[in-house]
C-alpha cells in the first residue's frame, strides 16, 4: 500500500510534520533566532511548502529554489523569492534541502556562501548536500555542538553542518509530533487491514479513498470538531456537475 | 479541453485571483474592516483555500465550514476553525460561500446570525446563498450601497446580501486580476493549437502537462525569474526512485 | 488635543485603517494581483507597518525602507527586506510612501525602475514622490485608467503615478473603514467635552490615557468582547513592581 | 540603567527572543504540534504579542486574554480572539502566561480546562500559573517527561506543568538565540559606559536614545544592511512638522 500518496500522509506528515520539526531541530541544534535570518528551503513539494510557511511563521525571509516552473510560481504567489540556488547562496543563512534529489546544494553554491552559514536535510537522504565537496574545500572539521560540524574552508569562512546531512528532524529534533504520526500509523493499520480482507493483486495499490477519509473523521473526532454533511438535494446537485 | 483543471489555472486563477478579487469586491461594496472581524468562509476547496488565506492576511478571525474530513483536518492545521455552518452563523460578520454547491447557507443559518452580517458568493452561481429562505424571513428588502442589499428581517435584524448573491469578485470589483487571465487565457490558446494540431478523439481532455508547464515557464520569464535545471545525473537519481 | 497620539487613535487608524484602505486604493485603481509582486514600503512608522503587513498578507515579497536604524531592524525582525530606496526600486512592482517627509521617492530611484511600476502614496501630502522630478524624465503623461496616470519616460519606460501622488487611500478608495473612523470620532468628541469640562491651560494636550481606555472598552463591547479584570491581590503585586 | 526600557531590549529580546525560545520550550518539552492547537497566550504585553505571533507562524488558532481594553482590541485587530481566561480554559490546548502579574491562571480556569491540556510560564516567576491550586485539585504529580509534569485530577483529567511554572524559554529550552543577546549586552556595555563617563546623579535612568540608536546600527552593520539617510532639505522639511 502507498501510504505515502495518501492525503493524510502527505498533507500532514509530510507538510506539517516536517514544517514544524525541522526547524524545531535547527533551533535546537544552534539556538540562532530564524526571525531576521534568511532562509532558503531547497525543493517546494509538499514538504518544501510545510518548510517554507513555518520559516515564514518563524519571521525569516524566505527564499525557495525549484526546477519545477509550476512550483516556482505557486512559490512566487505566495509571497516567497525564487531564483537558482547559486544566487540564493549567497543570501542565506540557513538552507533546508527538501527535494529527494541528490546533490542539491553542491559545488559553486558552497564558494558563495556567507561565513557561518548553516546547512541542513529536511528530504532524504544524506546525499541532498553534497558533503564530498564541502569536505574538498575544508581544512578541517570541528564538531561545535551537538550535532553541529564546523567546516572550516580554506579561505577562511566556516560553514555549520546540521545532524552529518541527515535528517535534521530525526536527529537534532524528536521527529514528527504525536499527533502526525497517530494518522500515519492509522492508515498503515487499516491499509494492512484491507490487503488482509480484500486480497488484492500483488503490486503497489493507493489507499483507497474511503480508509483516507476514515482517517480524517478519527482525526476530526479526536479534536472534537463537527463538520457540515451533504442533504440529499446537495448532493444531487453536485452529481448533477461532475 | 478541461482547462479548468491545468495547474496553471486551478492553483492560480482559483486559489489566488478569486483570493485577492473575491475581498476587494467586499470592501468596495462595504467599506468595512476585514482587520478585527469574524470571516466565515464556507467550502475550503481551491478557491475557499485563497479566500481563507486572504482573510487571514487581511486580519480575520477565520472560521471554515466544510462537508469533507480531509478538507476540514487541512483547514484546521492551516490554524483555522472548523464548525458546522449553524454554529459558524453565530459568530460571523462576514460569509463568502465557495462550494460550487447550492443552499450552502439557508434555513436555521439565517435565524442566528449577527445583526449586520455580510453576505457573499465567491463560488458559483446565485444559489449558495438560499435566497428564497432570505426573502421569506424579510419584512422588505432596500439597497443601501450599491451592490449592497439590506434584508430587513421581522426580528428586528438586518442581514447585507452583495451583489444579489452573484460571484462578489465579478460584480463588485474587476474580476480577476490582468496577470492570472493572463495565464487562463494562454492555457486556452495553446489548448486550442494542441486540438487543431492534434486533433483528440471528441471528448474531455486534460491540458497535457507540458503545455501547463510552459504557461508557467512563460510567466516565471516574464517575471525575470530563473530556476534551477536537474543535471543528468539528478535526473537519473530521481528516475532510479520513482 | 494630540488626538493623534492616542493609541485609540495611531494604533487602529493609522496601522490597521490605512494598512487595508490604502492597498485597496492600488487594487481598485490597476486591478493589479499583490499576491506574486514586490511590494516596497516606504517608511516603516505605525502606517508603514500595517501597510507592510497587508501587503505581506496580499501574498506581496515586502521590502521596506528606512532612515532610523530601530525600525529598519525591527522590519527586518518582521521578516522584511531592508535596503536603501535606490536598491528597491529596482526589486518594485509598487511603490507605497508612508513617511510624512518629502522627496522619499526621487531622482536616481526613479530612473532604475522596472518598466510598469506602480507608485502611490499612503502618508501625507502629494509632496513625498517628487512628482515634479518624475515630470522632467517624461515625454508625456496619459490618463490609463481612472486615478491612474502613466509617465511615459523618454527612455520607453512606462511609470505609474496614482492619484496624483495624493492619498490613494482617500483618491482611490473611500478611505478608513467606518469601525475605525468611529473611534478617532470617538475620541475628537470625549476630547472636546474634556476640554470643555476641565479647561486645561491653551497649548497642544495629550489625550488623557482614561479617555483612550474608555473609547476602547466601548469598542469592546460593540463586538461583545469582555476581558479579565485585575483582582486586589493583583492589584497589589503589580503595584509592588512598578 | 533601565535596559529594559530600551527599544533594542524591549523590541527584540521580548518579542522576537522570548516568542521563539518559548515555543522552542514547549516544543522540545512537549513534542507535540503547534499547527492545528489552540494556543492561549496571557497577556498582550510585548512579550505576549511576539508569543501570540509564532503561536500563529506555527499553524496555531491563537486566542489571547487580557486586562487592559486598548491591548485587547489590539490582538483583535491583529486577527486573535479575545475572551477571558475562564472561557479560554475550556478551549485551549496550550497555554502560555506572559503576564509579569501572579496566579493569572487559577481557580475556576483549572476546573474547565480541557484533559492534556499544557501549561507553560513564559512571563515572570512562577507565580503566574497558580500551583497551590493546581497541586489541591490533584491526587498526585507525576513527571512525564524531562521537565513535564503530569497533575492527575481527582476528576480524572491530567493538566501538564512545564518547567515547574518557571520560565518555559530557559528551563526547556536554551533561551533567547545569541543574535538577540548581542544586543541586550551591547545596551549594557555602552549603558555602564555611559554612567561612567557621565556620572548621571543616583536613580533610575533611560539608556539615551543615541545608545539605542547606535546598538541598532551596529546590528544592521552586522547583517551588511544599508539604510536611507535623512537629506537636508528633509530634515528641514520634518523639523517644520514636529
């Protein structure tokens, strides 16, 4: 089962979830004030969004970089910068790699930094900052704090490396709050639940809708909110649309 | 051509035309402050999403009301409250109603609702507001600014409908702004040349998703915006994933 | 009176007034989408911060410009741009003053100016664009729409002057909403029946902080809203401190 | 040298410093999600609006209560609800007192609140939330988690205590990041420099605006932004208004 594609996976782990504990993790790793900084978060898919609005809510200016040119403009609309990530480089004072791609921040990128720059992984894996080539321009590498590696570059500017490039949510931070992880957890159970009962085909099969939307009522129950429900006559109405 | 579900069109048109148009339209019509009031914003689709964001933007307490779980859990983790509209009718002074649906507000609605509250549709056609039930519980109805109708109810209250229930963003302000028809008008064009050219079997079709994309890539240049390109070796990690 | 000194008056006025009414103005005048533009404000006092945040909540990159150091890093802590006005204008697509002084936007600003920019004023009297500079770069100047007047610059640069260069707010819009009218009413006349009843000596007088409390507690209970009350112990403790 | 009175004290450390590290605190401490909460912020001083702000950066529903009308239609206008602190009792998930006054949460609040709710002190000593009357209610007190502790009702419901009551920033986090502590030291550098060489008779005394001045400056030095300056003719133009 793709839990991943799941509504309540991707829109709440992954934007919420990771929105709030991946700064919550370069916080705690650095104890810099992001109100005032700028950041730039590399990658505006669903977790990149959930970066950039809490870097927003955090009072950072917030820089987006893209290859995708629908993203960049949803980024542009609202109301964030987006140029090439060796522009944004030179800006930043933090960057936060979200894309799931390899080598995001690398080579000229790592030349324009400014000095104390700080550089983390909210994506993927370690491969999202390209840690060969800022070894390369190091002199040396000094751990400052937990999690926290100083490269010192050769020409004199030091860059901080948060939790090695790997999750900078897992390790400098507790992970996903409960609450994200209780709709997780749920739609792994009842996805299990259905492969179990319905027998599909073997392959990659989607939630279907109707666990998704199980998931959201759990959810919605727990906080105690009550929602709207359809009459009969809205929705003939709809059908009569779609 | 569904030119209606392009990216380009949804995301942009939808979600940030109908944000910005749908709140000039009710300032021009009433002169009120957004900043410091209650907005109800029925329906948190595209178009509810832009008009909720814009509310907030502006200063509101925002309340949504919506029929669907997934929809109502992602209102609530944007930091809005979700309630049933009955409840929501209590406490708003101001209601744009964005479903595409009809009767989404009616009947016990209008008997709670503040002296002084605001009626708008951003969403459809004169239906989501139950104007009948509106004109049932009036002793008469006088227009007191223009576009704005004063429904004088027999309880002593009054209750301002805009623009007679029609689409507040086309009636009482300029319709979309020029750079989103901009984009809506160029999926149209270029899905008219992709029929001549290609000529589909008759039917429904989808905007193919490089036409979307160059639409976006056209307004990201006239914008002097530039993105960053996949390298070959980024396209092959990605391909190796997906 | 000072009525403009009272926080009944700069605070909700000048910030919250001003802040909606004047980027109503800009909309209503070029049907412009904020959302995905760089707004620049000028002047970041009490109606610079709530234009600057409307425009921020329009969707707007926001750059703001400054003379006093305070404000400029308390606009940058706001997660704002700052940077001196020759550097914005060429980043604007509008243009906002909001400073009380003249000549804020002139000369070299005017000729790096992006071709289609946007300039209004939001602070005082029509002297802070340098109207007459802006006259001697133009060939000629058009009325495009109404309260919208294009100088077009002999280098084939077209700029955008709104209502003369006079209140957008007051020109192209009605001006403060009638909430926040009600209380700078509110406070002329307890101010006036102050000076009636208690005849200070002739000269420039503060409005007393009881009056400017009164008027908002009256403001309070038009919305319904009641707050907590000081016990004596309380009371007491604060007492004890100051 | 009251340094707290200072516009680079107050402005910064209170606002931008202490609504970080306080959600930072109540994050670290909690591990649970901010976005989709409904956070209660005590008081709307400036400690209380930089709480209030993050509260809704984080994706909060922010209600905010206090004591002093002008401050209360204040939060309102900045989009925030406001009620007293028994009604925000029955609502809230979080709770953060930023008062400076004592037992701002207490007695009847306590008996509504909701189960799980999390109480956290933000403002003074630890005299805001009112722990004799916690501790009453409870039959016994366990901790939960490093810094959390769990009062379990008679009734059955557990309300979690952060850092004892004491200051959530300090205790369960690492207080305000280093940027905002820069320049609280430099005011009290060039504060005690100033009494040296001046010799100001015994008392209380304002930091001098020029120091003020001067500590923002070299904070925006320190970020290499540029501001405008005043030209002559402005200065005149501004000393004819003042």
């Amino acid at each position: 089962m793709a839990v991943n594609d799941a509504d309540c996976k991707h829109l709440f782990d992954n934007r919420y979830g990771t929105g709030q504990s991946a700064w919550e993790g370069v916080i705690r790793a650095t104890n810099l004030s992001i109100a005032g900084s700028v950041a730039v978060v590399v990658g505006y898919g669903f977790v990149g969004k959930g970066v950039a609005m809490r870097a927003k809510g955090l009072g950072a200016r917030v820089i987006v970089t893209e290859v995708q040119p629908i993203r960049a403009i949803e980024a542009i609309m609202d109301g964030f910068e987006v140029m090439p990530i060796v522009e944004a480089a030179r800006l930043g004072d933090f960057f936060v790699t979200v894309t799931g791609n390899r080598d995001v921040i690398a080579g000229e990128a790592f030349e324009v930094m400014k000095d104390g720059a700080v550089l983390a992984n909210a994506g993927h894996f370690d491969v999202e900052i390209c840690k060969p080539h800022l070894a390369k321009l190091a002199d040396r590498v000094e751990i400052v704090r937990p999690n926290v590696e100083a490269y010192r570059l050769r020409d004199g500017r030091t860059l901080y490396l948060l939790a090695e490039g790997r999750l900078v949510n897992l390790i400098c931070a507790d992970g996903h709050p409960v609450e994200v992880m209780d709709m997780t957890f749920s739609l792994q159970l009842l996805g299990l639940h259905h492969v179990i009962t319905n027998r599909p085909v073997p392959g990659l099969h989607s939630i279907p809708l109707d666990i998704d939307t199980r998931v959201a009522s759990m959810r919605l129950a727990a906080w105690g909110t009550s929602i709207d429900m359809l009459t009969p006559e809205q929705k003939l109405y709809q059908a009569s649309w779609e």
